[in-house]
C-alpha cells in the first residue's frame, strides 16, 4: 500500500515476532495445508493413469483409481475444513491479543498523548490495522505455506513423470513471475489511490452527519453535496480504472498459462507420437500447468498483504510503544492528604513545548480556602487545574499539596483524593446512580442522594419515572448540558475528596442555580480546598478570594469588592459579563 521505504526495519522483525509467536498453532496449519496440496498434486498423477489404462482398453482397473479420487477427496475436505479453522483460530488470536495491548497500553498513556492523536487515528489502528495484520498472519502466511508446498510437491510428481517436460514448463515461469513483478505494483498503486478517495468519501459522510445542523442552519447543503459528488466521481473514475487494469492482468496470465500448454501439446504431443512418453503424460503435464496457475497469481496478492501487514504493524507500535510521559516515579507512595493545601512554585508549562502557557507561575491556596480562578478564555486555567491532577506535569517549577512534590504520589492515590469535574462532561452509558457512585461502587443509595442534592439534581432526578435508575447515554434518557454538569459534580463530591475542583462545570447551568450549588458546597465543605473556575459573578461573591489570570499569569487577586474597586482586568471581565448577574 504505502511506499516500504517509510517503514522502519525494526518494523519486520516486530512483525515476524508475531508470526513466530504463534509458531504452534502456524505449524499445525502448516501440515494440513501440506496434505490438502499434497492431494491436489496426486490428481493429475492419478488422470495420467487413468488416461493410460483407458489408452490401453483395461476400462476394469480404473475402478481403483476412481475409489481412491473418491476416498481423497474426503481426506482432503477433512485437512482442508481444519486447515480453514486453524488459520481463522491464529488470526483470531492475533486480534485478541493485540486489541487487548492497544486498549491495556491507552489506559497507561498520559493526556499528552491524545493531544497529539487523532481518536480516529487510535479507532483505525484498533480496528482495520489489527485487521491488516490478520489477515497476514490468518491467511497470507497459510497461503505463502501453500504456495511453496504446491510447487515443491509438483515440480517433484512432474520430475517422476518427465525431466525434460519438466525443464520446458519451468522456462515458463520467470517470465510470468516477471509479468507479476511489473503489472502488481501498477495495480496496487490504482488500489491505494482509491483508498485514499474512498476515506475521503467517507469523512465527508462523516462530516455531513455530525454536522448537520450547521449545515442545516447555513443552508450548506448545496455546497456540502456538490463538494461529495465530485469525491464520489473521482472514486467511481478510480475504481474503474483499477477494474479495468484487472481485467488486462488477469487474462495475461491465462496467456501465459496457455502459451505454456500449447508448447506441451506440440512438443509433448511430438514425444508421445515417438513413443518416448504416454499420452497420460501429456495430460498430467498440462493439468500441471493449470495448477500451478493459480500459486503464481497468489505470490502477488501476499506481496500486497505482507506489505499491508507492515505498515500495520508500525503503525499499532506506534501506540504500544508510546511511553506514558506522566508515571509514578520508582518512589512513589500512597500519600494522605491531611490539609490541602496547594503551591506552585515557579511552575513552566507548554503542551506542545515550545510555547508556554504557563510561564514561572507562583500561587498558594491555603488549606480550607475557597478560592475562585477567574479569567478571559485560554488564559490557562484549565491547565493550572489539569497540573494539580497531575494529569500533565510542568516542566520546570514544582507543584507541592502539604509541602510534598505532586511527583512522591501515587498517580492512583493524588488522583484519588481530588474531586475534579472537567470542563466536558462524560457520562457512561450507564444508570444516573453509577454515573454517581461511579468512584466509589459499594456506596448506598443514600449517600448518592445525599450528594445529588448538593449538586442541586435531585429533585430532577426523582422527576424522572425510573428515578436513579434512569439510563443516561446512547439509548437513554437525554440531559441537558446543566444537568450532565450537576450530575458530573455529584460525582465528584462522592469520592469525598480533600481537594475539590470545579472548571467551569456549572458553564451551562442558570446563574442563580449555580449560586444555590456553590452556596450548598461552600457550607457543606467548611475545611475542604476548594477551587472554583468560573466567569459568574453571584459565584464570585461567594469565595474567599478571586484570582484572576490573564496569559498564564496571575494579574491581580482578592474578594470581589476589593477588585472591583481596585482592579484593572477584573473590572473589565465584570462588564463583559454583566449580562450574567
Ligand atoms: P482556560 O481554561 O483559561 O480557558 P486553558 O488552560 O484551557 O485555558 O488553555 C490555555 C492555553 O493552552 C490556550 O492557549 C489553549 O489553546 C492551550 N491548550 C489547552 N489545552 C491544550 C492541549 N490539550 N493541547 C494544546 N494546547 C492546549
Ligand atoms: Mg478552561
């Protein structure tokens, strides 16, 4: 498919580890094929005996041979029919093992590394990737097996009946491989070109059905249509350029295949006239060559499945061999925190490491504070919260929770005791009550009301006719994006962490229920680090104290009386979002 020279040459070694990874179950495969080849040699042997005996007027003797077509014929179904399952069963093998890596290795990566991939990208390498290198190792390598076991076992029945037949036939070869050599790169060069089209042709489907209210709403129809059409052209165009490539190939090889047997017919024909080999002979030989016809036309098609398993095998590594950059360090411990408080000190940070969002930050919150991070959209507040997780780390500065590096923790034991709601909610599709109880499954349903009811979604949630036992997600019940916020602070609050951070979670929730939570939490969370990214201003009033960022930088700070009279950014931001109160 794709040119090999991108391909790394680690890449095939990795492959064939694979393959030998499954040595067992490819030798099992190996000697069914071999007898299922084996059997389909016998047969032109079997016709020049038969052909003889007729030859000869002995119609009596053929009945053994007729018997014993009949009889192999049912061993070789059997090989054939266990040949087929174990491929499949190595295939299949392959795609559990791999899938199960893939999917094991993305809970290992940290955030960065989906910052970088696209989830198509992860989705395609899962699915059609491990597919290619299937269906390599399901049926390229059993065919290749074949391939080679039809030839040897041929060559050597045509060798028994004639050697110099033989010789003429195999002169034959190179000139086909030959023919192989040259018209399957061609070909495979059309087949990647209408790939290309067709994954075009597919994302604007894609494009077309997620964003068809814009569409809709910008009367983009015409334009999004026309654009489609013109993809479903160039592939319809592509496509038939590639069939009609086909259809020259293949007859060329009959040609050959052909040329071959009338080459047979002559100077066969010529010997068996001379007496010096039967008209059976003449018979196996060009049945022979018909044979092998096909393992030829085969060599080509493995090229193209190797070459795909290759690219595939590269890319999944790719994935398998990302190193998660956030980990526990060797002297990690499991870490309680007792106070809460926070501190960043000096802290540098860049997502792509070139530019920094945050640039030597300073900042302490104190244990129990509440505190409110407030600033214009992409200052760096999200980022500020995400380091404190740990769910990237700075490189320079350090981050300390109780005078201790964020780094001595235990990812699983830091993470475990912040309550974080993100920005962009994720429900499962699952119950509203595991939505909850989802970091903690043996919690009673009392604790789950408890906790829906200071994040102001209870009486939401007993409105609904199943109650906590609503299904929300694919198929379920739809929520709003206010109450698939309230329900991710639930969440939240179950864990009864020490820290708890809310960004921007309560965004799509009306001002004055937003007030009402932080008024609940704030009373109910006494003695708790609290962190509060928002822009409103009935939550600002709430806090103890208002930090506002601008450019990764902490510009000014205090209670919102004091910055509102005071303040230079803060005012601002408050007109801006005057029509919030
Ligand atoms: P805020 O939460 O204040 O709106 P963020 O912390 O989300 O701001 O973003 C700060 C800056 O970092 C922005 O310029 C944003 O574009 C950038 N940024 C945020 N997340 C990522 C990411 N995952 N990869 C690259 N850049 C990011
Ligand atoms: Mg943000």
């Amino acid at each position: 498919m794709l040119p090999q020279n991108n391909i790394p040459k680690d890449v095939g070694r990795k492959l064939l580890k694979l393959v030998l990874s499954r040595w067992k179950l490819l030798t099992v495969t190996l000697i069914l094929t071999s007898i299922v080849s084996y059997i389909s040699t016998i047969f032109p042997y079997l016709t020049r005996e038969a052909v003889n005996l007729l030859y000869a007027g002995k119609i009596e003797d053929i009945w053994f041979y007729a018997v014993l077509v009949v009889v192999l014929t049912i061993i070789q179904g059997l090989a054939s029919y266990g040949k087929n399952v174990f491929s499949e069963y190595t295939g299949q093998s392959i795609v559990y093992e791999l899938r199960n890596r893939i999917y094991a290795h993305l809970n290992e990566l940290s955030l960065g590394f989906f910052d970088r991939i696209e989830s198509g990208q992860i989705i395609a390498r899962a699915t059609s990737d491990v597919e290619d290198i299937r269906r390599f190792i399901g049926f390229g390598i059993p065919s290749i097996l074949n391939i080679i076991v039809m030839f040897v076992f041929s060559i050597a029945m045509m060798l028994i009946i004639d050697v110099e037949l033989t010789l003429v036939t195999l002169s034959m070869f190179p000139l086909m491989v030959l023919f192989v050599r040259y018209s399957i790169p061609k070909y495979r060069a059309y087949v990647a070109m209408s790939r290309n089209i067709y994954s075009e042709m597919t994302t604007a489907v894609k494009e077309a059905a997620t964003g068809i209210k814009v569409i809709k709403s910008y009367v983009l129809g015409d334009y999004f249509a026309s654009n489609f059409r013109s993809k479903l052209l160039e592939y319809f165009n592509m496509d038939m350029k590639t069939s009609k490539l086909r259809a020259i190939i293949w007859p060329s090889m009959g040609w050959f295949v052909y040329l071959t047997i009338a080459i047979i017919y002559w100077y066969g024909g010529l010997r068996a006239i001379s007496g010096d080999i039967t008209i059976g002979d003449v018979v196996a030989f060009t049945l022979y060559i018909l044979f092998l016809n096909r393992p030829i036309m085969l060599i080509g098609y493995n090229i193209v499945r190797y070459q795909r398993a290759l690219v595939a095998t590269k890319r999944i590594f790719d994935i398998l061999e990302a190193e998660p950059e956030v980990r526990d360090l060797p002297d990690a411990e499991d870490i309680e925190i007792k106070r809460g408080n926070i501190r960043f000190e000096n802290v540098w940070f860049s997502y792509d490491g070139k530019n920094y969002v945050l640039k030597g930050l300073n900042l302490e919150i104190k244990p129990g504070e509440i505190v409110a991070l407030t600033g214009p959209t992409g200052s760096g507040k999200s980022t500020i919260a995400q380091l404190i997780m740990r769910l990237y780390d700075p490189q320079k500065g350090r981050i300390l929770i109780d005078g201790v590096d964020v780094k001595r923790f235990k990812l699983e034991s830091l993470r475990r005791q912040i309550g974080m709601v993100h920005q962009d909610v994720f429900l499962f599709p699952d119950t509203i009550r595991n939505n909850i109880a989802f970091g903690a499954p043996d919690t009673s349903i009392e604790d789950v009301v408890r906790v829906a009811k200071l994040a102001h979604i209870h009486d939401f949630i007993s409105s609904l006719p199943k109650g906590y036992d609503t299904n929300v997600g694919e198929r379920g019940v739809t929520l709003s994006g206010g109450q698939r916020q309230r329900l991710s602070i639930a969440r939240a609050l179950m864990i009864n962490p020490k820290i708890i951070i809310l960004d921007d979670s309560t965004s799509q929730v009306d001002a004055k229920t937003e007030a009402a939570i932080y008024d609940a939490l704030t009373k109910h969370f006494r003695g708790k680090t609290v962190i509060v990214i928002t822009q409103r201003i009935p939550t600002l009033k709430l806090v103890d104290r208002i930090i506002v960022i601008s450019d990764g930088e902490i510009v000014e700070e205090g209670s919102f009386s004091d910055l509102i009279e005071k303040g230079k950014l803060f005012p601002k931001l408050f007109k801006a979002g005057r029509e919030e109160i």
